[in-house]
C-alpha cells in the first residue's frame, strides 16, 4: 500500500448485552494489519459483563457505555464522534478478517469517488466456524440492489464520510434495513465498488435481530422498498415476503404433521422468489441480458459505454436492433451483429443528482443451450460512465 494514502479509519461496534461474543469482534478489529484505525465501541448501557470485557482493551479503543434509542443510533453517535476519513461499523457479535481495513482502503485508493466499497464474506455459527460464503453477494448491480434485495454484507462495507454526511446518517427509525437504505442513497449518488475479497462474517443463530425479526421484519423492508422505488409493489416484496412467510406457513405445517405439503409449500415459494423476484430485471447470471434488461446508473451520468456481445449461436440476423429508453424516451437505438461491440450511449440532458434508470430492449431472442429455460438477446460485459 502507499505510504502516501493512509486516511484514518474509524470503526464503531454498537454493543447491548453480548459478552459472549464482543470480545472476538474486539479481536478481529484490534488484530487488522493497517497502521491508522480509531476503535470505538457503542454500548447501551449492557449489565451482562460486557463493560468489563472491553475495560482489558483500554487505551487501544474508546468505550461509551449510555442508553440510546436502538442500534442506528449507537452507530450514528459513534460515527459522529469519528475522526475518520472512512467509517464502517461491525456488529458486537460478527467479524472483520484479517487484512479488511487494508484492502477497503486500497480500493478507495483506485476509486475515490464511491460512496462506499464492499466486498466477499462468510456466514459463521454461534461458535464461530464458517458455514459457507454469504451467497447473495454481487458486483454492484444498482437496480437489483435498489428493487429486490440487499445483496452487500453488511460486515463487509466501509463507507467514505463525506458522502455519508451528504446522503445523511442512517435512518434511526430503521431495525432491520437501516444498512440497506444508506447503500442505496450512497449508490444512487455515487456509485459503489465492489472488492473481490473476503472482508468481513456474519454470524447466524436463532436469537438474532433478523432471524427473529418476521413479520415486523418484513413490514419495515417493505416499507423501505417503497420509499427507494416509489412502487408500492417491487420486485423485492416477493423476494422478502415470501422468504419471511414460508417459513412461517411450512412451521405451521409440520407442527401439525403435514410435511409433504410443508415442502411442496416450501418449493413453490422459492420457485416463485426465482422466477418474479430475481428474474424481474431482464439480467441472468453469467451477464445475460433477456428482451428487456433494466439498470440503473449514479446520478449526474451524462455519457455511457455499453460492452458486450452476441454470441453466434444466438442467430440475430444481421440487422437486429437494441434501444435503450430512460423513462418513456428512447435515448438511443443501434444494431447488433454477433460478436463483441462496444456502444456509446450519450443522455440527451445531463443526469441529476439522483440515478438514472434504463430500460434495454432487444427485437429478438434466443433460448440459451443446456436447457437452462431463460431467453436471452446478448451479454453485457460492463456498462461504464464516461
């Protein structure tokens, strides 16, 4: 890393009643290999052993121990009294791996400008042991990220503290999507990077907020949907919804001894997130895009390169065509021929403040081979603002 960009690095640790773990968080925080990190941990005032954990790791992290109103605002009172130039929190019971800091720090070092930076992570147990690779986690994909699902690990995600302060804090009426809701105003604005690295874990067990969370859960992630699409019906509803309620239906099945219609239950519900939730953008793994693809890009974006292909088996004639609208305009129309192309896109009027959202539409498509069952027209490689 460059001696000469070493910004300070402040962490916050919202703490309430978790001995039982704060004292890996600490660890996994104090144990970081860069050289500039401010450490504080927020506490609510916990009666379970906590203060006298934190109390062994004096003089290397500042403690507060006071009431406040819920986790948002023990992490806003802690950012606001960083000094950092970059800020993230990590939770008292999760973890940041070795070389996190270090590598949150290179990438704000290659992209200045995003609003935050976020990369791989795992889930843990309540004793610590990893139980796989969070699964959700992407490239920055700005209208999935904004219309379905937070698919960034909270654990992973360091944020620049200027944009922070010109977004807002988080949202201290918020329990379970509070993270979510920051990502998105810092996305729409700015941009996010996405670290191809392990930063950060999650630990899962039953007595979590969000494994606890159910129905209230999901009303507060609705609600949160609505206020970042402005559609009282995003994709996302599904995504969440069913996700919280299946379990809720399948449990009240087996309770009563009707485990095969518990499954079946089980099965419909997935197949319905897969094919309403995750498939609503028109954009398949591997990069994809089917008739109609939606994206979105930071606000103030004036010019565009599109990259990507038609592959030959695809078949497109030679002169098919692929527009792109922003709202009920078409902003641009070109044609494709199989094989790689590059498309400069440029928006009739500059880009505000808030994101640009894009609807592709291709005059044809192809099923994919191995029977996947997905229609697509081309791939996208990357589309970058010029």
């Amino acid at each position: 890393m460059s001696e000469s960009y070493q910004p300070l690095v402040s962490l916050v640790t919202p703490s309430y009643n978790q001995a039982a773990f704060i004292r890996d968080t600490i660890e996994s925080v104090l144990g970081q290999d860069y050289p500039r990190i401010e450490y504080l941990v927020m506490d609510g005032g916990s009666s379970d052993g906590t203060a006298a954990i934190v109390a062994e790791y004096a003089g290397r992290l500042t403690f507060v121990s006071e009431r406040d109103s819920g986790q948002s605002d023990a992490i806003n009172q802690g950012f606001q009294r960083a000094k950092g130039e970059i800020v993230a929190w990590i939770n008292s019971d999760d973890l940041l791996l070795p070389g996190a800091v270090s590598a949150a720090v290179r990438a704000f070092a290659e992209s200045p400008l995003a609003g935050a930076v976020y990369g791989e992570g795992y889930c843990i147990d309540r004793a610590g042991r990893v139980t796989g690779r969070f699964p959700a986690t992407e490239p920055f994909n700005l209208w999935r990220l904004t219309w379905v699902c937070d698919s960034i690990l909270q654990q992973s995600v360091f944020f620049r503290r200027s944009a922070v302060e010109e977004v807002g804090w988080l949202r201290e009426t918020l329990h379970w999507s509070m993270d979510w809701d920051l990502l998105v105003r810092l996305g729409k604005r700015f941009g996010l990077r996405y670290v191809p690295e392990y930063l950060g874990c999650l630990r899962e067990y039953g007595e979590t907020k969000t494994a606890s969370g159910g129905g209230r859960r999901f009303r507060e992630l609705w609600a949160t949907l609505r206020r970042q699409t402005g559609a009282w019906w995003a994709p996302g509803c599904w995504y969440y919804g069913l996700d919280t309620y299946d379990k809720v239906w399948s449990g009240a099945l087996r309770r009563v001894g009707a485990e095969w219609l518990a499954t079946r239950v089980f099965q419909l519900c997935r197949w319905k997130i897969d094919r309403v939730a995750l498939h609503a953008q028109g954009y398949y793994p591997g990069g994809w895009a089917g008739r109609r693809m939606h994206w979105m890009l930071p606000g103030g974006t004036r010019k565009f390169l599109v990259k990507g292909e038609v592959p030959g088996w695809a078949g497109a004639p030679a002169e098919q065509r692929i527009h792109v609208s922003d709202g009920p305009r078409i902003v641009a129309s070109t044609a494709l021929r199989p094989g790689p192309f590059e498309w400069l896109v440029e928006l009739p009027e500059p880009g505000e403040d808030e994101a640009v959202s894009l609807l592709f539409a291709a005059g044809w498509s192809v099923r994919m081979p191995g029977g996947q069952g997905v229609r697509v027209s081309w791939r996208l490689v990357e589309i970058t603002s010029v």
